[in-house]
C-alpha cells in the first residue's frame, strides 16, 4: 500500500486515507503512510474499500459535503449501490 502511495504522490495527487479500525502508529511503522485524522471539503475521488458499520452509516449529503461537484464516489463493496445521486458513482 505504501508503494501505491507514494506513486499517486509521484504525479501529484494527494491521498488520504481513513479507517476507524487501523491503528495509524502501526500503519507508519509498516507501511510508511498515517492515516488522515481530518478530512477536506474538496476530494476530487473518494474510494470505499471496506464496509464498515461506521461507513454504513454515511448518506448522499456525507459524500456532497466532502467532495467537489464533479467528484467520483467509487464504492467497491456496493454499499452505498442506489443512494448516492449528488455525485457521478461507480459500483463493483
């Protein structure tokens, strides 16, 4: 995970991750990378890998809150499959 990091940072993009379950000391030590304790209001992409209870709890406003118009919600446990409207979705 840290390589793939830090090759999206090679052209400029900037990733953040979040997961209440991870512990951010241990992930630095293995993989390189913390997690981010403050998310923006202006994510160009936001990419749901895992299906936490404390993801499932976030709507189509959440998403609008955090991302630009234009944004992408890649969802790739079709949690939020038919509830996100405000932006463009895509769903494995």
């Amino acid at each position: 995970m840290a390589n793939v990091v830090k090759e999206l940072e090679s052209y400029s993009l900037h990733v953040h991750i979040t997961d209440p379950h991870a512990n951010s000391d241990a992930l630095k030590h293995e993989y390189g990378f913390e997690l981010t304790t403050d998310l923006r209001k202006d994510y160009d992409a936001v990419i749901i890998t895992v299906p936490h209870a404390e993801f499932k709890k976030l709507d189509n406003q959440y998403f609008a809150g955090i991302t630009k118009p234009q944004a992408l919600i890649a969802d790739l446990k079709g949690l939020f499959r038919g509830h996100i409207t405000s932006r463009e979705y895509w769903s494995l």
